[in-house]
C-alpha cells in the first residue's frame, strides 16, 4: 500500500517488467542534483535579510535626496519603500523585498520587476537586463518624471 506522497511521485507500470511494478515519474521531472544547486545559489534568510537592509537603506538615502532635487515623496521603513508622485501624474512605486524567494520586489509604471542576488556584482541584479537596483530605480523613475535621473 503507497502513502500519499509515493503515489503522487509513482505510476503503475505499463507494458514490460512484471505487472504492478512501479516507476517514479515524480525524480524524472525534479532531479535531486537540480534541486540541491538551487538550493545551494539560493542566499539564506539571514544573508538575504542584511543584504536588503543594506540595500534598502542606501537606496532610500539616495531616493530622498533626490525627492527633494525632483518633488516626489519618498516614505516606508525597512521592509518596503514606497515613491509617491503627484507631478507629472499621480503614481506610486513599491519596493519590497521577497524573503522566500530571496528578490527585490519592484512595482513600478504597471510593470513587476523582480532582482535577484549576483554574487559577482555583489548587487541586487534584474536578470533579463542585467541592471541593478539602481539601474532599474533610474530608469523606472527617469521615465515617470519624463527627465534624466541617476539613482
């Protein structure tokens, strides 16, 4: 008799062998070699916690000097910043991280942009451009002033 998970991950085998002998379907699909080096590139809670901090806390000093240069807003503690805009249009930019996962949550003009850690950048990376958080603040916030801003 299978328990639950066994007869999620076997199958009763079809033709060939003897009847009743089971395969597992469910290691073809998740190799145990793949889930290990993921596991492996993936930060810790801890070190993810205190990259965020850091990260967070220079990008809202940065953030805040420029909310003066440019009049937006910047408001939020650790755990989430958020840029408010009144001019040209009203808006609101979320960063946020996403400990499970370990990324930088970025909710900016209708889009979702999600950084993960680079160990050889020592930054938090968008992978599908390469920018870092702070390429992705500056033109996220470049385009929502309609001028050059360097974060």
């Amino acid at each position: 008799m299978l328990n639950p998970l066994e007869a999620t991950l076997t199958e009763r085998g079809e033709g060939g062998g003897y009847p009743g002998k089971r395969k597992h379907i469910g290691l073809r699909r998740f190799p145990t070699t793949t889930f290990f080096m993921y596991a492996k590139c993936m930060l810790d809670e801890k070190d993810f916690q205190r990259k965020a901090d850091s990260a967070f806390e220079d990008l809202k000093k940065r953030l805040l000097v420029l909310g003066d240069e440019h009049g937006f807003d910047v408001e939020g503690e650790a755990g989430k910043l958020e840029i408010l805009f009144e001019e040209p249009e009203e808006a609101k930019f979320v960063i946020s991280p996403n400990t499970p996962v370990r990324e930088i949550w970025i909710s900016a003009l209708s889009t979702s942009f999600k950084l993960g850690w680079n160990d050889s950048r020592n930054a938090f990376v968008l992978e599908k451009t390469g920018e870092d958080l702070y390429g992705v603040m500056s033109r996220v916030i470049s385009q929502q002033l309609g001028a050059e801003v360097k974060v």
